[in-house]
C-alpha cells in the first residue's frame, strides 16, 4: 500500500534502541529510523503536490523547534516504547496537521488520544516484554538520551520500503542551534 508518514526522527536514540528495534519492530527493517510518529497514516506519494507540502510547512512552523528526553519506557499491550518528556509539543505538531489535513487522524483513528512514543517493540506481549527488560538495562548503562526536535520528515513508502521525501524545518529556539 502506497502511503506517507510524518514522523520526528531521533538519531540520538539509535545508539540505545537500533539492535533492540533490529530484533522486535518490523518498521526497522523497512527503512525507519528510530523516531516519534506525527501523523500516520496520510498521502499516498503520487498525491502529494508542492501545495500540499506548503500547507504542511505553514501548520508545523506553529510549533517552534524544542528539547526533549527519552528516558522513561511505556508500555501498550503488545508494544514497549520510549516515551518523550515533554510530549506536549508533539501533540501540538499532530494537532497542527490533523486540524489541517482533517480526514486524517492520527494512528488512523485506531486509538483514543495521542500518546507520543518512540516504538521499540512491537508484536506481541512476550516480545514487548522482553524487549522492555533489555531496554531497562540498556538505559542504566547509557546516558540519558537528550535530543532536540528542529524538523520533521515526511516519509513515503511506495514501494515497500520507506524513504524520505521531504524535511520540515520548525522555527528555531537558541537551545536548539
């Protein structure tokens, strides 16, 4: 299925979760960085046109660049993740896009709220909790992952693998140059 994905990506959360991500997230495999999911699903590619990227930039510029943490591990039933502090700001770049872009919702609708996450796991509970015991692990010998979200990525995946398509700048804050 041809489809597009907005998504933060985290490359400094690759050192912790790439080899966890390898084993228990299929999306890995597929060309996705580790990130946090913005809004998927959206566009097929072809239908994507220079206006539609406009719109996109004019929405997420409402959100300024900002710092976050990846330090403590979530759960959903068959999903261990990385939860980011503070979430508010993804939400607000979800909000932006669906607000403008409203036959999609995030996650497809399939969920309630917005819960911003970084998947490391995805399956099946055994696998999930697994997963969720090597990343303990793996936290407490790291140092705390401390990032800054300056950009967004459209990803697309047309042919069964996902690449990006086009990078987002959000207005930057002196924290993050």
């Amino acid at each position: 299925m041809s489809t597009s994905a907005f998504i933060v990506e985290v490359p400094a959360a690759e050192s912790a979760v790439a080899e966890l991500r390898s084993r228990f997230d299929a999306s890995a495999a597929l060309g996705v960085p580790a990130h946090v999911t913005v809004l998927f699903p959206f566009l097929s590619p072809d239908e994507i046109t220079s206006d539609i990227l406009r719109q996109a930039q004019a929405v997420l510029s409402s959100v300024k660049a900002f710092e976050f943490s990846l330090t403590s591990i979530g759960r959903f039933a068959i999903t261990t993740y990385l939860a980011p502090d503070p979430s508010e700001p993804f939400v607000a770049l979800t909000t932006a896009l669906v607000e403008r872009f409203p036959i999609f919702r995030a996650y497809g609708g399939a969920h309630a709220g917005i819960v911003p996450h970084l998947t490391v796991a995805h399956g099946n509970a055994e696998i999930a909790d697994s997963a969720a015991l090597e990343l303990e692990h793996r936290l407490g010998e790291l140092a705390p992952i401390r990032t800054c979200c300056s950009s967004v990525t459209l990803l697309e995946n047309s042919s069964g693998r996902w690449r990006k398509m086009h990078l987002f700048d959000l207005p930057a804050i002196d924290a993050c140059l």
